[in-house]
C-alpha cells in the first residue's frame, strides 16, 4: 500500500510541474490563435504523463533499457497528440474565418448566410444566432424604409396642405387691410374656416407624435360600446346629412370593453368622417359592433363599412400608413392622410389592432379591442 501511495505521489509531483508551466504558457498566449491554445493542451498532456512517469521511474530505480522503453513510448503519444492537436486547431481557425467573413458582410449591410461545412456546436449555434439576427435587422431595415418613405409622403402632403390655406389667409388679409375687401364678413368667415383647419391638421400631427412617442396619455374606464358608437353616430350626423349619406348602427351589441373614451370616440370618429368622404350621395356607411369569434372570444370587434368602391389590393396594406391617401379618386379635400394612422396608434395603444378588408362595394375597417373582464 505504501508503494502505491508513494508512486501516487512522484507521479502527482511531476504532472503538476508539467501543468504549472502550461498553465504559464496559456496565460502568456490567451491572445494567441486558438490553435496555438489546443497545442500547448496537447503538449501539456503528454508532458504531464512523460513527467510522471520519469518521476517513478527513476524512485523505482527502473534500468536503462526499462526506462528508453518508456520514454519512446510516451515520445511516440506526443506525436500522435500533437499532430491530432494541431489539425483540430487549423479546422476550427478556418471555421471561425469563414464566419468571421460572413458576419463581415452581414453587418456591411448585407445578409448572413452561415458558411457551408460541418462545425463544432458552438460555432454553428452561433451561426444560427446571427442567421436569425440577420433576418431580424433586414425585417427592421424593410419597416425603417417603409417609414423613411411614409414620412417624405407626409412631408410633401403637409407642405401642400399648409401652403394653399396660408396663402388665401395672406391674400385676405391683405384684402382686408387695404380695405378693397368687398364683403368683410364672409372675409372673416373665411379666415376662421381656414384656422380651424389647420388648427385641426396641428393637432392631427401633435396626436401623432405623441403615438410615435410611446407618450398617449389613456384614461381607462369601462363602458358599453353601444355608448361609444352612439357618441360617434351623433358626432358625424351633421357631416352624413350634408353628404347625403345614411349612417346606420343597428347591430351594435352592449359589449363591455375598458378603455380611454374620449380617444376611442376619435378612432371611431375618424373612420366614419372617413368613411362618409368616400361615399356616394344616397350611399350607407354601416357601424356593428360585436364579440369576438371562438378564436377571439376576449375581444370586441368594431367596423365600418362604406360604400366607396374598395380599394386597390396592393394600396390594403398600406391603409394605415402615415400620410398615405391612395388615388386621387380617395383623396379627401382636406387633411393630411393621418386619421387612419392615428386609429392604429390609439388602437395599438389599447392592446388591440386595426385591419381593413374590401367588401361588396366599398371596404370594411376593423377595430379589435379586447373585452372587460
């Protein structure tokens, strides 16, 4: 027993030398290759073992042929150990290269694709990792284009808006200080028709800041959407009559639902103010709200169909966006092309979405909000 454990110990001593100056030696060369690193592991290895063993060799007093037997032996694992260390080395160096050059080109603003071939599973986990980031960064890059686009529409549309009502301001005014004004008062009619106006395109555009900002102050309190649809039939009554337009709200079930009123009387306020625009004289823009289906059965649904002929397929999905108007056949005589990008943000505020599908002669807007408990 006492040999065994002494020869425990020469081998524990020599192994440990061996492994101290490795240890030394990775610490120098952290910053090295990582085949560098898989070297001097396998150069450890085996003058850990060759170290031991020399250790007992020589306190077992083993003789000269006994102890070169052992030595090539031990010569002959290191070979086969470093060779073995130094091709794992150079496969993954070339591994990491290849991605290092696809993770290049990904974030010079192209796509990652991962470099064909087998890899350890850390090297391909990472390259489903930046694969999947990839698509990611081209799904933001997509939206922020659409947006970049979305804002210079808007840009252009509010030049265009704010510039036709100033310049009849500028022109009256001026009308009326030089006193060649003929009929003052409708002068004065006038100016306050146009100042509302653009009273109502600022605060259309302060709204929509707020939304972009994450900043829309909600007040939630329960209420039936039977009182919000009445609210909003009793606001564009006025504007249905002189378009000569039927509003119709009969099926509008008393389904509780908690969310900010007065925001909620703007969603519906502008769908029908925008629904009411694009219908014909004699046409009839129907208001329902309902439960969900079975799949939805925690949401209330609100729509507004119109009888505006539908809208172009490829113009659906860009309903929604900020100052989008569609064709000239669409485009209303005032406003900015904001109302319904204000309805997604107050919708989206209030946990639920908007949608918009085209029906039997004219379009349907859908409003998804969640039901109250």
């Amino acid at each position: 027993m006492r040999d065994v454990l002494l020869i425990a110990l020469f081998a524990f001593l020599g192994a440990a030398a061996a492994g101290l100056l490795g240890a030394l030696a990775l610490r120098a060369l952290r910053h090295r290759s990582v085949a560098v690193s898989l070297t001097v592991v396998a150069v450890v290895s085996v003058a850990a073992m060759l170290a031991g063993t020399l250790a007992v060799a020589r306190a077992m007093f083993l003789s000269p042929h006994d102890l070169t037997v052992v030595t090539t032996v031990c010569a002959m694992a290191a070979v086969v150990s470093l060779a073995t260390a130094l091709l794992l080395g150079r496969w993954v160096v070339a591994r990491s290269n290849a991605l290092t050059l696809a993770a290049r080109s990904f974030g010079e603003g192209g796509s990652f694709a991962a470099p064909g071939g087998g890899a350890t599973a850390e090297l391909a986990g990472l390259g489903r990792e930046l694969a999947a980031t990839s698509e990611k960064l081209a799904r933001s890059r997509e939206r922020e284009r659409a947006l970049d686009a979305s804002r210079r529409e808007l840009v252009a549309w509010i030049s265009h808006d704010l510039r036709t009502p100033l310049a009849g301001l500028r022109a009256m005014a001026e009308a009326l200080e030089d006193g060649v004004a003929e009929d003052p008062q409708r002068y004065f009619r006038q100016i306050r028709t146009e100042v509302d106006r653009l009273n109502s395109m600022v605060g259309d555009l302060f709204e929509l800041s707020r939304i972009h900002a994450g900043a829309l102050p909600l007040s939630p309190s329960r209420m039936s959407v039977y009182d919000l649809v009445g609210d909003a039939l009793a606001g564009a009554g006025p504007l249905a009559r002189e378009h000569g337009v039927h509003l119709v709200g009969d099926t509008v079930a008393e389904v509780p639902v908690e969310v900010d009123g007065k925001e909620m009387t703007r969603v519906l306020g502008n769908l029908l103010v925008n629904a009411i625009r694009h219908t014909p004289a004699d046409g009839t823009v129907a208001v329902a709200a309902r439960r969900g289906t079975d799949e939805e059965r925690d949401t209330v649904v609100l729509s507004v169909t119109d009888g505006c002929g539908g809208i172009s397929e490829e113009d659906l999905p860009r309903v929604f966006d900020t100052g989008w108007r569609g064709s000239e056949a669409r485009t209303p005589p005032a406003g900015a092309g904001l109302g319904l990008a204000i309805v997604r943000g107050i919708v989206e505020a209030h946990a639920g979405h908007a949608a918009v599908r085209n029906v039997p002669g004219g379009c349907r807007f859908d409003v998804v909000l969640p039901a109250a408990r």
